[in-house]
C-alpha cells in the first residue's frame, strides 16, 4: 500500500501530464483512508505497486499501467479498466463482479479464484494468463447456451484479430460449460479437470493441450485440431466431432479411446 501512496504522490508532485489523469484530491483520500473507492485513477502509473486487499471498487482505472502490480484480493468491483496494462499482475482471489476490462492486457495475469460474475472480458489479450478455478459462465461477451436470456457472446474468445488469446494459458477446474468458445485459441492450454458441458469448441485450436480429466459431456468439437491433446480421463459422452463430411457423437460413457481410436 505504501508503495501504491508513494507513486501516486509522486505523480501528483510532478504535474498532470498527458499520460497522466489522476485526481489530486483522490489520492489525499486514498492516503488518509487507505481506500479509493470510485476514484479517478485512469492512465496512472502503477507499475508493480502492490494493491492487495485495497478497496477500489468503481475506481475508473482505464489505461493505467499496472503491469506486474499486486492486487491480491482487491475489491475492483465495478471498476473500469478498459485498455488497462495488466500484464503479469497478481488478481489471486480479487473481486472483478462487474468490473470492465474491455481490451485490457493480461498476458500472463494470475486469475486464480477470481470473481469474475459480469466482468467484460470483450477483446482482452490473455496470452499464458491463469484462470484456473474460475466460473466463466455469465461473463459479459460470453454466450451461455444454459441461459439464452443472459449476456451474448463473448467476442473476444477467439483467434480473430482484437481477440482474447487463450494459448498456455491455464484454466485448470474452470467451468465453461455451455461457453461459447468457437475458433478459440486453446493452443498448449491448461484444461486439466475442466468442466467443458455443452461448450461449444467447434473449430477451436486445440493443439499441444491437456485436457487430462476434463469433463466434455455434450460439447461440441467440430473440426476442432486436436494434435497432440492429452484426452486421458476424459469424459466424452454425448461429444460430437466432425471431419470432412464424417460426423459423430460419442456414445454415453466414451473415453478418448472408445469414441476416437479408429476415427
């Protein structure tokens, strides 16, 4: 936190610059109470301060350099991150429940046990990010087939241009189920004990993944490149795969072997 203090003076110290819109007045408040709540903080520089436990819920940290910073089960609730650099910072156990972090970079961020409930998560880079043990369903981007009435799509679950990228990175026990995850890029990720029910994988890059354990009941993996997947474990009943014209379901209790040996 003093470091958090200290930065931030110093930034106030020096002037307002271009790159720079932290509110003079906010940063008295966050010294004197230790809080930030629904602060102006966007574009401040926050490399690798250490927010942990800090409350900054509704705090407007849009285009603020947070790269390698320390929020360890910080309140962001309702916070604005959008184009935020959050690369390599610790999220561990933080809350983001409605939290917007459109087109924020959090390459190689920990997630671990993140609240994630309504966070915008529309075209964020998450190249080698840990979401392991995470509830994805209902994100805001994300399209939940469970729940059609709930918030569409999420478009930055792909490998489009702008999109999230998902490859190394760890989503070890996290729950996609029913996700839309169409032409994800899943390369060499973590999915070990996955719950992937009903998700939708068709055409998703799956290449040099571990997906040891996971359970994909009902999912589907039309043309999905499964080169060099660890499928051991899984559970695959009600899976539909297609290559070429050739399309099939997995009969109930399949394993990789029993559903895909002689495709």
């Amino acid at each position: 936190m003093k470091r958090l203090l200290t930065g931030l003076a110093l930034a106030v110290f020096l002037g307002p610059t271009p790159s720079m819109a932290v509110d003079p007045a906010h940063v008295a408040q966050f010294h004197s109470t230790g809080s930030c709540a629904n602060c102006d903080l966007s574009k401040a520089a926050l490399k690798r301060v250490s927010l942990n436990n800090a409350n900054l819920s509704g705090t407007n940290l849009s285009g603020a350099n947070l790269n390698n910073a320390s929020l360890q089960g910080a309140n962001l609730r309702g916070a604005n991150l959008q184009s935020a650099d959050l690369r390599s910072v610790n999220l561990t156990g933080a809350n983001l429940k409605g939290a917007n972090l459109q087109g924020a970079n959090l390459q190689g961020a920990n997630l671990t046990g993140a609240n994630l409930t309504g966070t915008n998560l529309k075209g964020v880079h998450m190249y080698s990010a840990n979401l392991s043990f995470l509830d994805l369903r209902g994100i805001v981007g994300m399209r939940n087939y469970a729940d059609p009435n709930g918030i569409a799509r999420l478009d930055g679950m792909n490998a489009l241009p702008n999109g999230a990228r998902l490859e190394n990175a760890s989503l070890e026990g996290a729950n996609l189920s029913g996700v839309d995850m169409i032409g994800a890029n899943l390369k060499r990720a973590n999915l070990r004990g996955a719950i992937l029910k009903g998700t939708d994988l068709r055409g998703a890059d799956l290449k040099g993944a571990d997906l040891s354990g996971a359970d994909l009941t009902g999912a589907m993996l039309n043309f999905a490149v499964l080169m060099s997947v660890n499928l051991s474990g899984v559970q695959l009943s009600g899976a539909t795969f297609q290559l070429e014209d050739e399309i099939w379901v997995c009969p109930a209790g399949s394993t990789a072997k029993s559903c895909l040996s002689n495709r």
